[in-house]
C-alpha cells in the first residue's frame, strides 16, 4: 500500500493460486499469473513458471532472453525451500524446470543461506570436488563481506545436493543408495 501511494501507477504480480487461496489478498494484485504466462518488465520478457513445493501456489520469474531466473524459495544456493505445502514429488518437478534452463542463466534466490546449505551439501556429498571447491569459495566470500548469491544454473547442477538426486555421492549421503523413485 505505501507504494502504491509513492507509485500510483505500480502494478503487483502474484501468482493466481495464492490470491485465490485468499494466502494474498486480492486486493493488493492487479494480476494474477499462472505457468506460462508472459509478464513485461520495461522492455524485458518474462516467462512465468509454476512451481509448487515450497507453497503449492510457487512461481518463479525466467527472463529467457537475458538468461535470468528469480526462483523465490523453491531454489537457494546449496539447497532449496522447505516444503511446507508441496511433497517432494512436487519440489523435484519444480526444480526440474529450474535445470531445463541453460547452465549459464542467473538465479536469484530469496535469501543467501548459503554457508548453512554449504554445510548440509558437504554433509551428504562431500566426496564432490566441485562441491568441496565451492564451499571454500563460499566462506571465503562471506569472510570479505561478499554475497554469494546470485547462482547459476550450471553452478547448483554440479554442487546442489537438492539438483543431483541420482548422483551415487548424494544417494549414499542420505542412505538411499541405488534409489530410483526422487519422491522417495
């Protein structure tokens, strides 16, 4: 509201599933987006993509053109969102659409958890030597006082447990070895 009193022209963007739900209120959005949508920011085109898991109503932003994704909370750097309202079923579909994007796309996730996903990746795949490389990367970042977000796509493909479920490293991690079903 106070922005829209700075920015009368300003128009919200929500995902459709979470107004009808009533999780945002219908009368903060003037549009209401669903998977495939095309949303127009400046002269940059954006795809919308449905991806439950986190919340059932999830979407992320692809600026296909410009090789940018804004993934909210299904995707972080090291790891992913806690499924609150999806099943893993779900969180594995959405992130799929996540890696069907070139490896060299950008990924904006909604907060840097990055040191803590570090960690749990290293914790269950900590034979990944692009794994252990990125985590020594990453303390170093943060010891200079540097983000360690934005990802890439290419980036979470090699070293984000969450993007390599038939991996032999991640599966023995977790005790799943020889696992097939990643709704498991």
């Amino acid at each position: 509201a106070a922005l829209r009193g700075k920015f009368p022209a300003l128009r919200v963007y929500a995902p459709a599933r979470e107004v009808e739900s009533r999780k945002i209120p219908a009368e903060l959005v003037d549009v209401g987006v669903r998977e495939g949508d095309v949303v127009r920011v400046g002269d940059a085109r954006c795809v919308v993509r449905e991806t439950p898991g986190h919340t059932l109503g999830h979407v992320v932003y692809h600026f296909e053109e410009e090789e940018k994704v804004f993934v909210g909370d299904t995707l972080f750097a090291g790891g992913c969102g806690r499924l609150f309202e999806g099943s893993p079923a779900q969180m594995w579909d959405s992130i799929s659409k996540i890696l069907a994007m070139p490896d060299s796309t950008t990924v904006y996730c909604a907060h840097e958890y990055t040191v803590s996903n570090m960690k749990f990746a290293l914790s269950v795949d900590g034979g990944n030597e692009a794994l252990q490389a990125r985590a020594r990367e990453v303390s170093e970042m943060r010891a200079r006082g540097e983000p360690t977000v934005p990802t890439t796509v290419g980036v979470e493909r090699a070293t984000n447990p969450f993007c390599r479920p038939m991996a032999a490293g991640v599966q023995e991690g977790v005790g799943m070895a020889g696992c097939t079903d990643l709704a498991a």
